[in-house]
C-alpha cells in the first residue's frame, strides 16, 4: 500500500499544489480522488505534505457529495431509463402531430436504438463496424491457412475475381 501512495505522489506534481486556491493551495480535486480510491485521511496528508485535520475538515463537505456521486453512479443506468420513460410518457398525440417528419424519424431511429442496446443486440452502426473487424479476421484467416497449404506443398486452384473471365472458363469461351 506504501508503495501505492507513493506512486500517486509522483502523480500530483508540486507545480500543481501552488495554483488552487484552498487551504495550503491544495486542490479539493486531489484530495477528492484520493478519497475516491480509499485512502485514508492521513495517508492522504502523507501524501499532500499537511495534517490529517486539514484533509478532514476539507472532506467533510466534499464526502457528501461524494457519496451521492456513487450512489449516482450505481444507480445510472435506472435512473437515465426511469428519466426516459418519464419523457416518453410525457409526449402526447397532440406533440407527435406537430412534430416534423424529420423529428419523427429521429426519435424512431433512438428509441430502435436503445431497444437493440438494451436487449444486448447491436446497433446499426456497431454492427457494421463489428462486420468488417469479422470479415478483416476472417481474410487473415484464409491468408493463414492458405499460406500454410502452400508451405505444405498443395497446389491450389487460381480463382479470378473477374466475373465476365470466370464465365468464358465455365463456358470454354475465349474472347
């Protein structure tokens, strides 16, 4: 644990300290984010140069916030549905009425969205960047294995990308 709260020392340089305003020019953020990942008061003074009152006075106001931040941050993903079900609910015939033909597509689009992500499905843009990460696997793949096969001394056919050339080898036609 020492060596871990002397690693985050070296992160905060001293430079830092002198350009917040606050008791001894220490930055609430820094004590904040300490705070965030466990540390104690007083190895949080350790860490800052002050006393361990210090901290605790600066953080007895910032705790608070902090606590409702996490419970913010558990609770996220309920709280943004809860928030849009409380829109959605809120939008009368008379609005999607006056509502323009673009807007109307806008929203059908986000609403198809958000229900494809929440059912675990892709979206129509993660899904098409995940087809060509598949597809680029799949030709280095091929690229593999072919080249093993040609390692191995197997003579493999020549396939012509040409549509019209691949016909006249089907119909024994030359041009």
């Amino acid at each position: 644990m020492d060596q871990d709260i002397q690693t985050q020392d070296q992160q905060l340089p001293e430079s830092n300290l002198k350009r917040y305003p606050g008791a001894k020019g220490i930055p609430l953020e820094a004590i904040i984010d300490y705070r965030r990942k466990n540390l104690s008061c007083s190895q949080i003074a350790t860490l800052l140069h002050c006393h361990p009152s210090n901290i605790s006075r600066r953080l007895k106001d910032a705790d608070e916030e902090i606590n409702l931040t996490n419970a913010f941050e558990k609770s996220r993903a309920f709280i943004f549905r809860n928030e849009q079900r409380k829109i959605i609910q809120s939008i009368t015939p008379a609005d999607r009425k006056k509502a323009g033909l673009l807007e109307k597509v806008k929203a059908t689009t986000f609403l198809h969205n958000a229900e494809r992500t929440d059912e675990g499905k892709p979206t129509n843009i993660t899904g098409y960047v995940d087809m060509i990460k598949a597809r680029q696997i799949l030709n280095e793949e091929k690229e593999a294995i072919t080249a093993e096969l040609i390692k191995s001394g197997v003579d493999l056919p020549v396939y012509n990308s040409d549509p019209e050339a691949v016909h006249n080898q089907e119909t024994n036609v030359t041009p």
